[in-house]
C-alpha cells in the first residue's frame, strides 16, 4: 500500500459537506482514508473573483498506481458535480494528489511532489499538522 497525501478544497455550495463527501468517496473507492486536517478556510490563489474556499489535507493508503489514483479522484470531481469550464475557477471539490511515497512523477497530466503546494499556505499547513514529519 502506497500512503499518499491528498489536498482538499470546495468553494461551492455547502462546502463543509462537499469536504466530507469527498472522503466518504475516497473510502468508497478502497482507499484509507488514515488522517485529516482541521478543515479550513482560504482565500483563493489565481482564477476569476470568487468566494473563500474550505481546504483540508487527508493521509491516504492506496493499492492504486500513481494515474490509477488520478483517474479516481477525477472520477470523484466529477460525480460531485466539478465542472473543468474556467481555469482555476470556482469548484463544487478539488482533488488534489500532493504526495504519493517518495516518488516524483513529470508527466503531462500528473506531477508529483504537486508542483504548487510549497507556496500554498493551505496546502503546507494543513499537512504540517497530519504529517510534520515530513518537514524534518
């Protein structure tokens, strides 16, 4: 099993229950879902105006391959209504694969160490919390 460390965030609708939701799909899927952040609330980075997102960071466990997870979590995305029409635009939950073991991945479609989560506070301060060990 992979652990792997997922971002979190909803800015749309009932957001607190659109994180929840998110989760419960993980598990939903096979994957542990082992630790999550406190939820919360962010300004958000680039896009069109919009309103304040709920964030959290989740510690996982997976049997899935690195793109057999991205597949997933945009299967999630889109059941839960995220529609891809503005970029870095308003969303019902964003899926983000932060982490995945030690490993990096430069393909088009997956990076891994996610290449914008240092300069997230969001991101970094919310995985602080669940995993400081990896800040050591």
């Amino acid at each position: 099993m992979a652990k792997v460390y997922l971002g979190l965030g909803s800015n749309l609708g009932d957001r607190m229950q659109n994180i929840q939701r998110s989760l419960a799909e993980l598990k939903n899927k096979g994957i542990a879902v082992n630790k999550v952040s406190t939820i919360i609330e962010a300004d958000p980075v680039g896009g069109p105006a919009q309103g304040k997102y709920l964030n959290a960071v989740a510690e996982c466990e997976t049997s899935q391959a690195p793109l057999e997870l991205l597949i997933t979590v945009g299967i999630i995305e889109q059941q839960m209504g995220r529609t891809r029409t503005v970029k870095d635009g308003p969303r019902v939950i964003d899926v983000d694969i932060l982490l995945y073991d030690q490993l990096s991945i430069n393909l088009p479609n997956l990076i891994i160490p996610h290449p914008r989560m240092y300069s997230r506070a969001f991101v970094i301060d919310p995985l602080k919390e669940i995993a400081p060990h990896l800040f050591e």
